[in-house]
C-alpha cells in the first residue's frame, strides 16, 4: 500500500483515483517546472511531486525502508499479540450471538406470556381461579363444622372391584329400598340385609362423609367412594394449583406452563367435583 504523505504531496487523499492523480500532477507541474519557476523551493517542490507522481503511477518503486528487521523473538511476539486478539474477537462475537439468541428467546416466551394475561384466555383462568378458591373455602370450612348423622337400613350389598387410588375394594350398598352408595374397604362384603348403618354428612354441602356401623361396643369406620373428602389431599392439590399459577404469573418463563397445567387439571377436576351427583345443586342446597 503506498503511503499517504505520496498523495499529500499532490494535495489530494489516499482514495484519489488515477485520474485525479494525473490532472493534480499537471497542475502542479504548472507552477513549480524549472522552466516556470527558476527558484530553488520550486525546484525542490517540483522533485517531491514528481517523485510521488511516479511511485503512485507505479512508475517508480517505493523507497526500501531502513528500518531493521526484527527478531524471531519479536515476530513471536507480535504472532502471539494477533492471536490473542483474535481469540478476544473470537469470545466477542460469540457473546454477542449468544445474548442475540437469549433475547429472541425472551421475546418469543414474552409473546406467548401476553396472550395468557390477556382475551379470553384471561377470563378462562379468572373463571378457574374463582372457582377454585370458592371450593376449597367451603370443603375446609365443611371439614370442621359440625356434620349431620343419619340412620340408614341395608338391603343388600355387592362387590363391584378393587379401588387404585385407596388402594382398597369397593362394594355398592343398596339401603332404605331405593338408595345406592359405593363404599371402600372390607366393611361392605360383612353387610347383611337389615343391617344398621349411619352416615354422615357435611353441614353446608350436605356431602357423604363416612359410613359408619356399629357392632356391640365397636364402630367400624368406612370412606365412601365419589366423596371428596375420600379423596381429600387430591382435591386441595388441584384447588391450589391455580394460586399457585397467580403467584408465577410475573415469571414469563413459567406462567405458560403453569396455566396450561392448572387450566386442563384444575378444569377437569372441577367440571367433576360440581356435576358428579349433581354436587352443584347439594352445594346450592336445593337437593339432599
């Protein structure tokens, strides 16, 4: 690369074109040629620009510098300077890609998070939640009031299988001529026709708590089966699932998740809970 003082001398900068080069050169020449201008400063003038002209023009080659060479020592160190950096730049970029992608990450999960808070997705979860938290106020308010006993008579009892969640068998009971109720564990396969049985029932949502019968001085104690309070831990599992995904609403990362979760579990668990035995109703206490 020629040097820039070749083109200062011309006047011009170091991307000057060749025809530029060409018409400055004249033009100078114009001024400073002996036969123009006699002086001793024109003469000198005039050999820097003819000098430049021709290195430039690649007419003349460039004066050999008379710098030392360096050492292997030095050239090691300047290889190891340029390798150094070039890992720098390496590093460099390679963390710029990397905080690039972790932002189109953050905006893409940003986007999918706004559409959970907002539109009908919104007001599904809110339906939800609402729910929910209505449901587990009156089963933990039931569980501690006061329940209602009444005295039933058997007319006969069957086996119906074998219970995976309690782990137990199951047996229908047919009482007081028209009812049915579906009772856990081995109590029901000792029943005879005119047995006496006594249930019990929540006060505010009139639910079928125990079925209880007792023999001499003993009680035998029994979890009916459709109950919520048979299933009591798995059903506040599911009723707190969606405060559990109001908490993690600020987390963009796994708000999603969360509502999808509670949304399908929660949901499920509910349309169950409400409309199994028309609980709703017994709920609202417009049935028994």
């Amino acid at each position: 690369m020629i040097p820039a003082k070749y083109y200062t001398a011309l006047g011009l900068p170091q991307n000057a074109t060749e025809r530029e080069v060409k018409r400055a050169y004249r033009t100078l020449v114009k001024q400073y040629h002996p036969d123009v201008n006699p002086s001793k400063e024109a003469h000198q003038k005039f050999l820097k620009i003819t000098e430049a002209y021709e290195i430039i023009t690649c007419q003349r080659p460039l004066p050999q510098s008379r710098v030392r060479k360096p050492s292997q020592q030095t050239q090691n160190k300047t290889q190891e300077r340029t390798q150094e950096h070039i890992n720098k730049e390496r590093a460099e970029r390679i963390k710029r890609e990397k905080e690039l992608q972790a932002k189109k990450e953050y905006l893409a999960q940003l986007k999918i998070h706004d559409l959970y808070i907002t539109g009908w997705r919104k007001n599904l979860f809110k339906a939800i939640f609402f729910t929910s938290v209505v449901c587990l106020m009156l089963i933990i308010l039931d569980y501690n009031l006061p329940e209602k006993i009444t005295k039933h008579r058997v007319d006969r009892s069957e086996y119906l299988g074998f219970s995976m969640i309690h782990s137990l068998p199951y047996h229908l009971v047919h009482y007081d001529n028209n009812k049915r109720l579906e009772v856990i564990g081995g109590i029901g396969e000792n029943l005879e026709p005119n047995d006496i049985f006594y249930l019990t029932k929540t006060a505010i949502m009139n639910e079928k708590r125990e079925f209880i019968m007792k023999s001499g001085n003993y009680g035998y104690y029994a979890k009916i089966k459709g109950s919520v309070y048979s299933i009591l831990p798995i059903a506040v599992i599911f009723l707190l699932l969606p405060i559990i995904a109001r908490y993690m609403r600020s987390n963009i990362w796994a708000y999603a998740t969360t509502y999808k979760f509670t949304v399908i579990a929660t949901g499920l668990f509910l349309i169950v809970f409400l409309f199994e035995e028309l609980r709703i109703l017994r709920m609202l206490q417009i049935i028994n």
